[in-house]
C-alpha cells in the first residue's frame, strides 16, 4: 500500500500542515491503522479506501471514499488538513471530483474549484462562550481574555499576536483539560497581512506541540 506525506495549506515543500495519507488496497485493522500512525508521526495520519458495489449503491447520501484519521495516539472524528490532503492525492491519481467522503462525521464533499484549488465542505462547528476550564490560564501560562467551547476544543483568546507566538504551555496540564485540544488565537497585529494568529495544542490526543 502506498503511503505519502503530504504539505497542505502552502505552496512550498516542508511549509504548512503535513499529513500522511494512506491509500488502502485491502482490508486492514484499527490496530494497523494506528500503528502505522505512531509510525508516521504526523499530527493525523488519513486511511483512505474506496466504496463500491452494494456498498456505494445503498450509501445515502451517496460516497464514493470512506475515510479515517488517526493521531499517533487515537482515532478522531474530524481532520480538516488530512481530508485536504486525501482529496489532492486522489485528484492527483485522476479523479474528476466532486470526491464524497463518508467519515464519522458525516458525509464530507470537496471539489475542485475554478482556479484549481481544493474546496471542502465541512460541517459548521461554531464556538459558545463558556467558562474557562480550571487550571487553563497556568497550563497555557497566559491569562484568557475570553474562552469559548465547540463540539471538540476549548477556544482562547489572548490579549495580542506575541503572546500566542510566545506560548510555551505545560503539555500535561493541557491533556489534564477536558477537550480534545486547546485553540489559543489572537488578532493579527497592526498592518498584518492576515485577521489572526492561532495556535493548536492537543497532547491529549497524542498531537505533539508545535
């Protein structure tokens, strides 16, 4: 079976987000997967195998890919980057898209749009403001200035760009916070060619910090 790695959010090699991909040709099992993730050591690693048959016949809506993502510790419900990077393998192999992933959570279709670009369409996962979870400030070493809570993490604001470049938080009291992961964002700074700054940390689910 084919493995690749895979750079999304840039247009250079060894920038943006990597994450391997795995082009399955048989079946395999959970133990597999995650072995060949904590081999891989990227944030996810994605396990990709086509629907056919019966199978795709019966799906509803209709699939034509079922994908996976596992971090070198567990498996997880959604990986935004890793699907990125599964539909520009497979638009790269010849398919015409649009590509229908059928995932844990849910049915994901991503295109290719006029320019060439891969669109996604993923669900909608917005963040309510909720109270930070005790211990938060000193696990991240910097004081909130507001938290929100979605479906999977705890969001943060901080008061500005340098003090999310700067963090160095305590990984174990981060794992101790009940979420998959922790965002911690800030506006961009003065004539920024960009709105914000975030940064991701999730040692509970066996993503590294960066």
């Amino acid at each position: 079976m084919r493995i690749l790695v895979v750079d999304s959010f840039t247009d250079r090699p060894f920038g943006g987000n990597p994450a391997g991909v795995c082009l399955l040709d048989r079946q395999v099992s959970d133990h597999w997967m995650q072995s060949v993730a904590a081999e891989m050591k990227h944030s996810e690693t994605a396990f990709v195998e086509p629907v056919e048959g019966d199978e795709a016949a019966r799906a509803t809506p209709a699939v034509d890919y079922r994908l996976r993502w596992f971090t070198p510790a567990v498996e997880v419900d959604l990986c935004g980057h890793a699907t990125l990077a599964t539909a520009h393998v497979l638009f790269e192999r010849g398919e015409a898209g649009p590509i229908r992933f059928s995932t844990r959570s849910g049915v994901l279709t991503v295109r290719r749009g006029d320019d060439g670009d891969v669109v996604m369409d993923f669900p909608a996962l917005p963040p309510a403001e909720a109270p930070a979870p005790d211990g938060l400030a000193d696990a991240l070493g910097v004081e909130p200035v507001r938290t929100a809570r979605s479906r999977f993490d705890v969001l943060v604001e901080v008061a500005d760009e340098a003090s999310v470049r700067g963090l160095a938080p305590d990984p174990a009291a981060v794992a101790a916070i009940d979420a998959r992961g922790v965002i911690v964002t800030a506006r961009g700074d003065g004539d920024a060619p960009y709105d914000f700054v975030s940064r991701f940390f999730a040692p509970a689910v066996g993503v590294r910090t960066r």
